[in-house]
C-alpha cells in the first residue's frame, strides 16, 4: 500500500511539462513553482523545456531560484512521433532513470542514490504516456473529456520502474478574476483504495484545451529539510517563451 501511494506523490510535474501541440517546436515553455498556500512572489522552483533543432527530443530542466539544477528530462521521438525513450536524472536525490519502448514492450531502467540498478518489462499498455506525452493524450481525448466522459491510462513511472492506471475527467469550468474561462481536470488512480488516500491532481486547461496554465499536486522537484529531502506539493504556472 505504501509504495504504490508513494508513486502516485512522486511523479507528478512531469505528466506537464510538454504541449506539442499548442506550441511552435522552436517557442519552448517556461514554468514557476509556487508553495500551494503562500505567496505568488515567492518562486520555489522554475522550469525550461527547449525543444532539438530536429523536433524529435524534448529537454526540461527544473532549477532552483539560484539556477542550480534539481532534474532534467529528456524525451525522444522517432521520424513517425511515437515515443522512443523517456530519461530523467533527479540531481537532488542522486537517481536517475530511462523507459524505453522496444519491440512492443516498455523497459524500465531505475537506479538509486546508492548505485542499485531495477529493471522491468511489461506490454505497451494500448493508452499510456510518460512525461511529455501526456499532454499531447489530452489534447487528443478532448472533446470525449468535455462531455463528462473519463478517461483510463497507464502512466509510465520512471522511478517505480512500472505502469501505473490513472482516470482523468472534467472536474468544473472556473473563471478567473480577470473573467477568463478555465477547465479544470482532475486526475486521480484508480485503484479505489489509493484514491481514497491520497491528493490527486489538478489541471487549469484553456477552453479548447490548447494549453495548459496551471497544476496543482506534487512535484518532481523535492523540498529540502536539514539533511533530509521531501515530497514536495506546488502550484505551477506556465508559459511561452
């Protein structure tokens, strides 16, 4: 029970990082982290994704509002778009991590702070994203998601080096203070027991989906505490470059 709960609080900024489709391949996107509770001139972390010249990678750096990188992720595309590698090298906990798709499967590399290396195959589930590829599912799901209907998936989880199942549904349209419209999704597991238990997460969407402003959940970035790192909870605000 704990380990699948700590999964789910553990990969969370990086299902949002990515919209191929409402941006250039050449704008990229930034992003500030804020606490959830506190003030919106305090930025805890911020976030860059540039995009390769060839528009088959993607590569995002979260940093601290001193510049020094907590996590990188790298995503890889083939000539087609399907995705080929997902990689992400957590530089506050010494771990890092690859899920790669190859003949048909999803192959898991997670090695730890201490240098163990756990790995793990499984079929590529017929929906599921990583990363970058989530927003891309969203935008492809949309008008299913605007009449109410949930949607199922598997998320791909770097450091549990496996799928894990997620729905995701309208959750309410909200207006902003200066009269702007937002779709809110809400994301959660599906695991009963799980969602029962834990915080999901929160999507602020435009109307026709085209971008992603905010989200609200945990984060890949940690809180440091003493000698100690952990999970940390933010609001996220994103924009073009």
């Amino acid at each position: 029970m704990i380990s699948e709960m700590s999964l789910f609080l553990r990969f969370s900024t990086s299902c949002a990082v990515l919209l191929f489709s409402s941006i250039s391949w050449s704008a990229g996107l930034t992003a500030k982290g804020y606490e959830i509770r506190g003030s919106r001139d305090s930025v805890i972390f911020t976030m860059e994704q540039t995009f390769g010249a060839d528009g088959l990678s993607s590569h995002t750096a979260f940093r601290s509002p001193e510049g020094r990188d907590l996590v990188t992720e790298k995503m890889e595309f083939d000539d087609a778009g399907a995705p080929l590698r997902y990689t992400v090298n957590h530089v506050q906990s010494g771990t890092s991590g690859v899920v790669e798709v190859q003949g048909g499967r999803l192959k898991f590399s997670y090695r730890s702070a201490d240098g163990k290396v756990k790995t793990n195959d499984e079929s590529v589930p017929e929906v599921w994203a990583t990363g970058p590829m989530f927003l891309p599912m969203v935008r492809k799901n949309w008008d299913r998601l605007m009449k109410g209907e949930p949607m199922k998936f598997r998320f791909a989880v770097w450091d549990r080096a496996e799928t894990v199942g997620f729905q995701l549904f309208k959750d309410r349209v909200e207006k902003k203070p200066d009269g702007r419209e937002v779709v809110v999704l809400k994301m959660k597991p599906t695991a009963f027991i799980i969602a029962a238990i834990v915080d999901p997460l929160y999507f602020e969407m435009r109307p026709d989906g085209s971008f992603l402003e905010t989200m609200t959940g945990r984060t890949l970035p940690k809180r440091q505490d003493g000698s100690k790192l952990k999970d940390l909870d933010s609001y996220i605000v994103y924009s073009t470059k």
